[in-house]
C-alpha cells in the first residue's frame, strides 16, 4: 500500500511539473506579444498526445507540360505559311509553317544535275576502261608471239592503269554529287515543319513574312513554335538551397495550382538541378535557389494551362506517434516546418516522458 501511495505521488509530482512548465511557455508567449506592442493574439493549448510530425520543404513555380517540343529554324528564308494558330491542337504529322523552298528547291536541282553528269562521266569511264583491258588482251597475245615490240606491250599496259584509275575518280565523284543531291533534297525538307507529336501550339513566335536564321554554334536558330503535350503535367520550381539537401527523387509531393486554390494534387519529385540559380548576386538580398521539376500524377481540369502559377509541398521525413504538445497563437499554421518562419511566437516541447506517464 505504501509502495502505491508512493507512486501515485511520484505521478502526480510529473504532472506538476508539466504543468508548471506549459504555464511558463503560455507566460512567455504573452510576455513576448505584449513587448512587441501588438495586440494580444488569442491563444491555443492543446493537450499532451502523440502526433504524426512531418518536415515539409516547399517552393514556388510554374506548370509545364511533361513533353515540350521547340521548333527552331534549320535553314534561312521567309516564312511563307503559318498553317496554325497559338493554343490549336495539332496531330502528329500535321503542317505548321513553311519557309520560302524557291532557294532550296534551285539547289537541289542544280544538285541533281550534277549527280547526273557525274554518273554520264561515270559511264563514259567505264566504257573506256573496258576498251582498253581489251586491247591489252590482244596486245598480250601478240606480244606473246613476237609480233609487237616491248614498247607497245607496255603501252598498253599503262593505258589500262590510267584508265582504271580514271574510272576510281569518277565514280568517286558520283558519290560526292549524290551526298549533294541528299543534303540539298534535306535543305528542303527543312523548309516544312510538322507536328512531331499529338499536342497543342503552346508558344507560335513568328508571322508570315518573317525571315528564319538557322542556329550556329553558339546562338540558336529563329525559335519558330513550341508544341507540348498535355497528357501529363509537371512543375518547374524554385527551392532554397538550404532546402534542396533533403530532397531526393521519388519522393512524395502535393501541389497547388494559384487558379484552384481549394485544390491539392499528388505528385512526385522528378528532377532535381546540379546547378543553382543565383539572383542579386553580390548584393545583401543574394538569393541561391535549385530548379526541381515535380511531375503531377493526378488528373488535371481541363483549364489548367502551361504558365499558371503553382506551390508545391514536398515530405522529406516523417516521425509517427511523436509525444509532443505546441502552445501557439491561432494565426500561426501549425506545420513544424513551418514554426521557425511563423511571424509569432510558437514554442514547442517533445515530452520524453509520456512512456512513463499514465
């Protein structure tokens, strides 16, 4: 009886003490308010239970479609079709602008000449060739029975061999004049851009009687249109770089779109930037962000659009059944995240002894 009476006491001292140190958290909550000169919040005090705690890293960006396809000018000319127009739904294969062929199509012409005459020379090498590897059989039966001289056997020897090689070089140039016929038959084919796939002109950056640059080495060509694909829909955002360390692919995210702001859509970390992103550099508002690209796996409304403005939540780490209790004024979101950038003051205590209390 006295062992129980005894830890029914020790139970009740814990208690106090709990007690006493929730009530100096509350006083110093107050205390911090009221030196702040606002006025009081109301307050919130919740019991002592276990709670599900995640750390949650979020970021700011904008909805992209999955699959993105940029049409850039491949040869130079004025653009004169435009078969369609921003925000149409094409289909694989359908014609989207023309550029001028008039340039293209007379080189490939002139190439084809060329190819023509190469095979002629071609031919007329043949012919010689063979013409003269008959000679020189008849050359060698007679020199055989003594019947031409050493000078003429060798002759026709030689004539073979300059003939022969005669024949290599223009077949060498048939070859050539070919490779001419396909790149100029190519340069043609360049001046027709189709949709590479079932999508929607999501971006059209030209007008008919613009001229088109082909892209060098280090400047792109005349950016023509982009088609996307709206099956699937990802967002490209922005995370501190304190953040991205905690970030890896795969893991679990909730996103919402600025239009539909009762929303919230499942999705999953795709891809996570090696390079940062770094604005007012040099200056004290420096800012060093990573582009995280999270593909949504729920299906969206039709009126999402690429562009709109979007959130998204991403889980790092959850702890299950943690005993805590928080003691916050009611404007502040109660997320532990998110309780170090609260404009109030939010205290929170992990009660490691809740195994030991009844």
């Amino acid at each position: 009886m006295a062992d129980k009476t005894k830890q029914n006491k020790k139970k009740k001292r814990r208690r106090t003490i709990l007690l006493v140190i929730l009530g100096a958290i509350v006083v110093l909550v107050v205390l911090n308010v009221l030196s702040s000169g606002e006025e009081l919040p109301q307050v919130s005090v919740e019991e002592i239970e276990p709670r599900t705690i995640a750390s949650i890293v979020d970021g700011t960006g904008n909805v992209r479609p999955a699959i993105e396809v940029d049409l850039s000018a491949l040869t130079s000319g004025e653009i004169t079709l435009v078969a369609v127009e921003e925000g149409q739904q094409v289909s694989e294969g359908d014609l989207i602008l023309e550029i001028d062929p008039d340039q293209s199509e007379s080189m490939l012409s002139q190439s084809q000449a060329g190819y023509s005459s190469a095979n002629a020379n071609l031919d007329l090498a043949k012919a010689n060739l063979s013409q003269a590897e008959e000679e020189r059989r008849r050359s060698e039966s007679l020199y055989r029975d003594g019947l031409i001289s050493d000078q003429a056997w060798e002759q026709a020897q030689t004539s073979v061999e300059v003939l022969r090689a005669q024949y290599e070089a223009a077949r060498a140039s048939t070859w050539s004049a070919m490779a001419l016929v396909r790149a100029a038959r190519d340069t043609v084919d360049k001046t027709r851009y189709v949709s590479p796939m079932n999508g929607v002109v999501v971006a059209l950056n030209v007008e008919k009687g613009e001229v088109a640059v082909p892209g060098t080495t280090n400047i792109g060509g005349t950016a023509l249109a982009t088609i996307a694909s709206l099956e699937g829909m990802k967002v490209e955002a922005d995370v501190d770089e304190t953040d991205v360390i905690h970030l890896a692919i795969g893991q679990e995210a909730i996103i919402e779109i600025e239009a539909f702001p009762r929303e919230q859509y499942a999705g999953h970390v795709s891809e996570i930037a090696r390079s940062a992103k770094t604005s007012y550099a040099g200056t004290n508002e420096e800012v060093v962000n990573f582009e995280i690209k999270v593909v949504i796996d729920d299906e969206l409304p039709a009126a999402v659009l690429p562009g709109m403005s979007a959130t998204v939540e991403i889980t790092t780490n959850t702890v299950e059944e943690l005993p805590w209790f928080c003691v916050m004024p009611n404007r502040c979101w109660s997320g532990w995240a998110r309780s170090t950038s609260c404009p109030m003051t939010v205290a929170m205590l992990k009660v490691s002894l809740w195994s030991k209390m009844d």
